[in-house]
C-alpha cells in the first residue's frame, strides 16, 4: 500500500518493527487474552502499540505500563500515527479497537503501574477520543444507522366561532 504523500510502500508493522523478546511475549499474552475474552486484538496494531509505547518509555524515561486518560488521545492520534510514518509502516485501521483490547488486557492482568488512571477511565478516554462504543467497539457510522422515522404533527388552531 501506498499513501497519498509517499510512492514508497508501507508495510505491516510486523514486517518492519523489531520489538524486545519481553514485548513479543506481551503481544502473545494480549492475543490470548483477547481470543479468550472475544475481543478484537489485530497483531499489527498491538505491534505498532508495543514499539511505540517502548519508544516512548526510552525516550521520556517513564514506566512502560503507566497509562494515564492524558496519554490516550495523543498516543493514538499522535505519537502511534507519527511514529508509523517515520518508520514507514501503515497504521493499522483498528489502531483504537486492538489498544482497547490491548488496555484492556493490562488492566485485568495488572500491568498498570502507579501513577497510572485507573483501568475504566483510560477505556472510557479512548472511547472519547477514537470514537468507539462502550464495548470498544467502532461505532457505526451515521451513514449505516437505518434512517428515523420523523412524523410532523400538523396543529391548526380551532377556527373561531
């Protein structure tokens, strides 16, 4: 796949990422924890979370598994989309459904750390921001929701007698 901008190829994060045999293995916990629970967890997105949330641990110094509801709308619109780019790697259309799954996961096996928003909060931010049901779900467009039915009630006033 191409984009717009660039006649350079992108690739799936798995082609191209290179992720930490500790974070190999959190991507296999995620994903049987996600087949388990019937949750949507796409390998490609949770790689592209894994790499760039280790990016950002590096680089910012903070503890990997500290989410915080501020984190969550610039990880996904932001540092996740960057970093694809830089990196020359398509960003996986379900980024937000697999990190809620991915969210998901690290709170019910309790990754989060201290100094992390508790594990509802960070679901409903990314609900917020990426625009997904309560179930983390993508929400369906307005476009696909069965048109209301609109009834106009016609009130003429009594005739004066």
């Amino acid at each position: 796949m191409t984009s717009e901008t660039s006649t350079t190829s992108l690739a799936p994060a798995r082609r191209r990422a290179v992720l930490s045999r500790e974070l190999r293995r959190e991507r296999c916990e995620a994903a049987r924890w996600a087949l388990a629970s019937g949750r949507p967890l796409n390998l490609d997105a949770v790689t592209v979370i894994l790499a760039v949330r280790s990016f950002e641990s590096v680089g910012e110094g903070k503890p990997f598994h500290r989410w915080t509801t501020h984190d969550i709308t610039s990880f996904v619109w932001g540092s996740a989309v960057g970093w694809c780019g830089a990196n020359g790697i398509e960003v996986p259309a379900d980024l937000a459904e697999s990190m809620w799954s991915y969210l998901a996961f690290v709170g019910a096996t309790d990754r989060l750390v201290s100094g992390s928003s508790p594990p509802g909060d960070l679901l409903d931010a990314l609900g917020e921001a990426a625009g997904l049901t309560r179930a983390g779900r993508r929400s369906r467009s307005r476009r696909a929701q069965p048109a209301a039915e609109v009834r106009i009630l016609r009130h003429d006033p009594e005739p004066a007698s």
